[in-house]
C-alpha cells in the first residue's frame, strides 16, 4: 500500500525538530565576549566549551540508530528533547567556565537522538517523499543553528545571557510536547534484534576508503567552520570593530544562506560531479577564510559568506557521496560520518583557540588554510571520482 502524502502540520514537525535539534548546539558563540567577562575564562576555555558539545555529539552519533534500531523512532526522538532542555536550562546558572562546559557536554550527548533518529524516521515512514521532507529537515537545523547564535546575542542585551538559556530551555520543552502529540507513530519501524549485525557492518565501514575519507573531509569542514566562527567573535569584539553581542548575533544571519546553498548544490553536483563540485567548494571556503584578514568590516562579512557558502556545498556532496558509494549499511556509514565531522568540529574549537590566544586572528586563519588544504589533500588523493 502506497504511503499517503504527508500533511503540513507533518512537514511543519519535522522542520521543527531539525530547529531544536540545532538551536543550542552552537549558541555560544555571540557571546562568547561576554563569557570572558563573567566567567573569567581565557580563549582557550570558552573554545573548549564550545567545542564540548560537538565532541559529545561526535562520540554518540554512531551508536544512536543502533540503539534506536532496538528501540523505536517517535520516544528516542521526543525524550531527546525532553532530555536537550535540562542542560540548556542549567547553563544560565553555571557559576565557572568548567561547570559551563559540563553542561555544553550534556547538551551534545541528547543531540544525535534527535538528529540521526529522525533522519532514519523519515526515510522509513516517508519513502516517497524522502527528498522533500529530508530539505524540510536540513532547512529547520539551518534555521536552529542560526537561531541559536541571534537569540542568544539579542537575548543577552535584553534580559541577560543567563535568562536568555532559560527561555530557550522552555521553548525546546515546548519542541518536546509538539513532536509528543504532532509526530506520527512510527508505522513502518521494524525492530533489529541483530547486534552482530551492525558490529559486523561498523567494522567494514572502518576498512571503508570511501567512509574514511568521507569522515576525513567532514572533520576538516566543521573544524574550519566552528574555528571560524567562534573567534571571528572575539576579533569582531575587539579593536577596531567593538561589535556587541546583538551586532555579532546579526554576523550570523550568513548562516541562512544555507537554506538557498543546499538545495542549489544538488545541480552542481549533477553537472560537474561530486568530486570537482567538493574542491570546488573547498577552495571558496579557503578564499573566503584569506578575505577575511582584509580589515573593512564589509569585506570581512563577504569573506565570511564566500567561506560560509562553500561548507554547506561541501558537506551536502560529501552525504551524496557516501549514499552512492557505500551500498550496505548507509546509516550506520552517515553515523560514522558525523563522528568525524563533528570530531573536527571539537577540535577545531581547541585548536584554534590556542591559535587565537597566541598570535591572534592571523593565527587563526592560517591553522583553518592548513586544515582546508588538507581537505583538499583528501578529496583529490582519496575519493573517487564522481
């Protein structure tokens, strides 16, 4: 029997939890100026808190859909949820940067019950619309990620950061109760009860030259774009610019390109193929990375766009490319997939927090140039071409 056609109230739910997913995961970073201040904390600490939760979304991310596989789609998603509010809420009260990063941590840890659990949802219970609601998806983590970054720049100027992660608590606690009464049961789930299975399909995919350096190229990718924009921060805040919270909150509306960038990609990649579409994209984020070195504000917003443009190119034809070369065990290779690419993420945090602390934004551009130039080492020395 063909599955019926989802509603709006169906594609609504789905974009909304990608939002939620990805409201907290980077909101930090407009204000980290201010966490300095309060919390005394140096550079190189609030990059660690930063980098905290993508380090522990990293570390589980292979694993959810396995345990989802054993236990259901609709309760891994919404206790998630339920799970991602507590932390967010607790962050407003942390006293030091340690107890802040304790709480990033856990933040992280409940983020891939959402995220790959939902990404399995869909494919299960809306094969015939696969595409349309995996954009509906992709564009509600857009339109969180950069949420996350402008509520809590604005917030902070109106009420304080420490009730701004109050309110975003309760709005994620609401996320929870609509995806509990608006998501449909799962109808089509089929319970694995083969562990063996997926520890058998985890091995080869570590002997995968396609998932490796899929998960290579994703590590370079996050680490370029989460160094980037967490110590653009601090240089904006700086001399000559002295941009407040609100004025670096705006510098993220950048991020809703990605909503206009990831559909587009799709007929890139079908003209010139995956690969060439990957250095191409690799080599903007490069140039618009050098660009922002320039010092007119303006231009350092272009380069921000350039290099802001050319990530979401690149991690949309890397997904490509592993769905069309790995054939067995997909999720379990995207799990794999998203370790790397937000193992990257976390360490770029606490690289180029060293990178700032000791020679500034200068510093900082050239460990994310040497990180892109080996992506491009990557996708030109080990991907197929496609």
């Amino acid at each position: 029997m063909k599955p019926a056609a989802p509603t709006l109230i169906e594609k609504f739910t789905v974009a909304m939890i990608g939002f939620f997913a990805f409201l907290q995961v980077y909101s930090v970073q407009a204000i980290l100026p201010v966490l300095m201040t309060d919390l005394r904390a140096s550079a190189v600490a609030v990059g660690v808190a930063v980098g905290a939760t993508v380090m522990a979304i990293a570390l589980t991310s292979p694993f959810m859909g396995m345990l989802s596989d054993a236990f259901g789609r609709k309760r891994f998603i919404v206790g998630s949820l339920l799970l991602l509010a507590i932390p967010t809420g607790m962050i407003g009260i942390s006293q030091t940067v340690d107890s802040l990063t304790f709480w990033r941590f856990l933040q992280g840890l409940a983020v891939p019950g959402i995220t790959v659990v939902l990404i399995a949802y869909i494919s299960e219970e809306y094969p015939e619309q696969m595409a349309q609601m995996m954009s509906l998806y992709v564009s509600g983590t857009v339109l969180g990620g950069f949420s996350g970054r402008f509520f809590a720049g604005h917030l902070h100027e109106l009420l304080g950061w420490r009730m701004g992660y109050g309110i975003m608590a309760i709005c994620t606690l609401i996320g929870a109760f609509w995806a509990l009464k608006m998501l449909p049961k799962s109808t089509r789930f089929i319970r694995s009860a083969n562990a063996k299975t997926a520890l058998s399909l985890l091995h080869s995919h570590t002997k995968n030259r396609h998932v490796l350096s899929a998960c290579l190229l994703g590590g370079c990718v996050l680490f370029s774009l989460v160094g980037c924009f967490t110590f653009i921060n601090l240089h904006l805040a700086d001399a000559p610019y002295h941009l407040n919270a609100s004025h670096l909150a705006n510098i993220f509306a950048l991020y809703l390109i990605g909503m206009v960038i990831t559909p587009l990609s799709g007929r890139v990649i079908a003209r010139i193929g995956m690969t060439k579409t990957i250095i191409l994209a690799v080599s903007c984020s490069l140039i618009g990375v050098l660009i922002t070195l320039a010092a007119p504000l303006p231009v350092i917003i272009i380069g921000l766009t350039i290099m802001s443009s050319g990530v979401f190119i690149t991690q949309s034809a890397t997904i490509s490319y592993i769905g069309s070369h790995v054939k067995e065990g997909r999720s379990l290779a995207s799990g794999l997939y998203y370790f790397g690419y937000y193992g990257g993420g976390s360490i770029g945090a606490w690289a180029c927090a060293i990178a700032y602390s000791h020679g500034g934004w200068g510093m900082t551009v050239a460990s994310i140039v040497g990180v892109q130039i080996l992506a491009l080492a990557v996708v030109m020395g080990l991907m197929k071409k496609a």
